[in-house]
C-alpha cells in the first residue's frame, strides 16, 4: 500500500514529539494524584527509580530512521558497545508500578502502549488470595522507554 504524498499536512497542527512525550509523562503524574488512596495501599514506591551511569552505557535519543516515522525518535547508543558475547544491560526501563485493576482504569482514561508485566514484583488484591504480576506503564521521557528503531543493528524498518 502506497503511502499518500499529503499526509505531512496533518501534522502541521499536532504538537511536537517532545511535547506529547511530556504530556504522557503528565498523565502518569496525574493519574498517580487522581488515585493516591490505592498506591497508598501498594508496597511499593509508584515510580521506579533510575540511577544514572550505573550501566556506564552513554545512549542518546535521535531521530527515527524508520521509513514512514517522521517526528519519532529512537534511542541509539553514543559510542559501539562490545559485549564479549555477553548480555550487557544498556538502559533502564524507569514508569509508573501499576496494578491489573489500575492499569484497567489507566487504559480507559489514557493512551499510553508502554506497559509491561514485571513478574518479579507480585501484588495481591485484598479479596484474592493469589498474588498477581505488577506492570509498569513506561516513563516515556526516559531512554529506557523509547522503542530503538535498528539503525545500528542494520536491521531495515517495515511499515505495518
């Protein structure tokens, strides 16, 4: 399917990548306000913590090179990482710690597809006796949460 030659025009209106990534950030802050009284009852912090420079990985955000993703951006690493075919951790995935009940709430009042399940940390409904996965909805001001598009894995960018 061809990709239409106008559709740079409805851009013009929408605010810049940077501002609707602030704007997400803001939902997150909000939603965590809006219900103080159920990340009262978490034990857990909402937010996770990132401490910088730990992995000693200097990653920068740059523009997307992705065919058809003009204005996104994708993280790339600032100088080439040997690993010694090791795993090796380059960033932190820092967001918002959030129930299955809550992310339910979350997802009607917002739209924020960066949510992952975070089997290491268990929850338990005061009416449940089984302990659930918490998920972790993405700071997506941070590094860790912008999706890196392969410029250097050589990996070419397909339109879906």
């Amino acid at each position: 399917m061809a990709r239409p030659t106008d559709a740079r025009s409805l851009f013009i209106s929408m605010p810049s990548r940077e501002q609707a990534l602030e704007a997400q950030k803001a939902n997150l802050l909000r939603f965590v306000r809006d219900n103080a009284q159920e990340y009262d009852a978490l034990p857990y912090e909402p937010f996770t913590r990132q401490r910088s420079g730990k992995f000693g990985v200097q990653t920068a955000i740059v523009v997307s090179s992705v065919p058809g993703c003009v204005g996104l951006r994708g993280v790339a690493l600032v100088n080439e990482l040997s690993t010694q075919e090791k795993e090796k951790a380059i960033c932190y995935y820092p967001g918002l710690l959030i129930t299955e009940k809550l992310h339910a709430k979350f997802s009607k009042q917002y739209y924020c597809p960066t949510s992952l399940e975070l089997q290491a940390l268990t929850y338990r409904e005061p009416d449940e006796s089984n302990a659930r996965p918490l998920l972790i909805v993405g700071d997506p001001t941070s590094h860790g949460a912008i999706i890196n598009d392969g410029v250097r894995s050589q990996q070419r960018g397909e339109y879906i």
